[in-house]
C-alpha cells in the first residue's frame, strides 16, 4: 500500500534531524505542509520508526517535554538524547532555544 506525500515528507524530514538537536511534533506538521496534524506526525513516527530507521528519539513536544507515556521510554529517549550531547533544563525538558533543529528552507 503507497504511503502518503505527507507520511513521506513527514518521514524525510525525521531523517533530517542531526545529533545532537530536537525537533517537535508540531514543527515537523508544519514543515510537512499541515500545521495541524501534530497528532498524525506523532502516529506516523511511532509505527514507523523502525521499518524506515527514523531517530525517533530526537522529536519531543512543544513544550520541550518528552511526550512518552512510560516511565522506561522516557528514561530510554532522555538517555539517548544525552549521549549526542543535549542537556535538560529540568527531568524530561529540553531548552528548546539553544537545541531545537532550524532547517534551512
């Protein structure tokens, strides 16, 4: 079954995120052409983050917050982010201004 154009920007724009920077749900709605689909970026990322190697672990809310609902995911995903470099301002939040992926357009 053919995937989307908006699944498949969504999915290139994931694979563009480099080490050591994050990006939010919202963010990549928007840049995907649908500013209100931050719930669909969401889906999209989790079931397909392993078929297409996405590094899931770099997208985090509009807050800055890590969104995972489990308390193991959290730890996974902060550690992952910790080890390229991104420091957290508090528990699961992340300075937005000084790590959050700004791409060139």
């Amino acid at each position: 079954m053919p995937i989307s154009d908006f699944t498949t920007t969504v999915i290139k724009i994931i694979k563009q995120i480099p080490e050591g920077k994050v990006t939010t749900y919202g963010k990549i709605a928007i840049l995907a052409g649908n500013p209100r689909s931050a719930r669909q970026v969401s889906w999209i990322l989790h079931s397909s983050s392993k078929k297409y190697k996405l590094p899931w672990h770099r997208v985090i809310n509009s807050k800055g917050i890590i969104a995972m609902k489990s308390a193991d995911g959290k730890n996974i995903q902060k550690e992952l982010l910790e080890k390229e470099g991104i420091e957290f301002i508090s528990d699961f939040k992340v300075n937005l201004k000084k790590f959050q992926y700004q791409p060139k357009n």
